[in-house]
C-alpha cells in the first residue's frame, strides 16, 4: 500500500518503510522510524529542533 499525507508524523506512525521527495526525487528512504530520527527530516518535515 502507498500513503501519500501531509502529516508527515501521522504517516510515520502507520508505515514499515518511508521516503523523502524532494523536488521529484528520493532524498532520504529507509524504516520509518530511522527517517523519523533523522536530524535534517526532524527539522524541516516535523517542526523539531535539530540536536547539535
């Protein structure tokens, strides 16, 4: 099944495995709770700090 939704964390919840598009490409794959932790997809998709 593919999900496409607008809240990213809601979507992050349900899915096994995620991607990041970025102008029509794949800038970021792997398990949801890996892209999740990613510093720079934290910033800019879920609205949190990045940790320095």
């Amino acid at each position: 099944m593919l999900l496409v939704e607008q809240l990213a964390m809601t979507a992050l919840k349900l899915a096994d495995r995620a991607y990041v598009l970025e102008r029509g490409t794949v800038a970021l794959c792997g398990t949801a709770e890996a892209v999740a932790a990613d510093p720079a997809v934290q910033s800019v998709y879920l609205g949190a700090e990045p940790v320095p």
